[in-house]
C-alpha cells in the first residue's frame, strides 16, 4: 500500500524561502561567534582572534568579507599609522541578534540535560 503524500502545511514563499536566506547568512564556520562578538561593538581583527582562539586568521578572514558582502558586517578602515580596521555590526547585523541569543538560550538548555 502506498502511502499519500501530505500537503506541507508549514508557511512557504514562491521563490527562495526565507529560512535558506537566513541560514545562508548564519550557515557558515565561526559565523555566529563573530556576530556574537560584534554585537558589544566594534572590533579590530586582533580582537576577534582573541575573543575566538580557535578560528585560524584565514577562516576569519573569509568570514568577515563574506558578512561584509552580504550587509551584515561593515568595514571601516582608520586613519592611523599603521592603518588599522575596525569592523561592526550594521542594522541587518543587528537584526540577526536574537536569533543568536535564542539559540545561546537553547544550547544553555541542552548543556544541562547532558550534564
């Protein structure tokens, strides 16, 4: 007997969903820790290396120009000498916050059910 196939009755978008589009943004290594880290402000690269020990330079790299290129994350280059560059968070970086905190929220939760 063959069974039928139900109708997804969870809320779907003609085109791209909006659910890939976040996770896209979140999707990659290391990405909420630099969100996370950038949420109390800016920070230089040498920062954020210290704040994440174990994301290689290369890594954090690509992920700070990938948030760069998709909106989240803003680069801004300052006027000392040596040139130093300080990046930050931008409104639609802010927006993806709570996301991150509900999912901190969670994680908390399944840490003391394994505990």
């Amino acid at each position: 007997m063959v069974l039928p196939v139900r109708k997804n009755k969870s809320p779907n978008t003609p085109h791209e969903c909006p659910l890939s589009q976040c996770m896209a943004i979140l999707g990659g290594a290391w990405t909420p820790n630099v969100l996370w880290y950038l949420s109390g402000g800016p920070r230089r690269f040498s920062e954020l290396q210290i704040d994440i020990p174990p994301v290689s330079a290369k890594v954090l790299t690509t992920r700070l120009r990938d948030l760069e290129s998709k909106g989240v994350v803003s680069r801004n280059v300052k006027p000392t000498s040596p040139p130093s560059v300080e990046y930050a968070l931008t409104d639609l970086g802010q927006e993806l916050i709570p996301v991150i905190e509900a999912i901190v929220e969670v994680g908390h939760k399944i840490k003391l059910r394994t505990e």
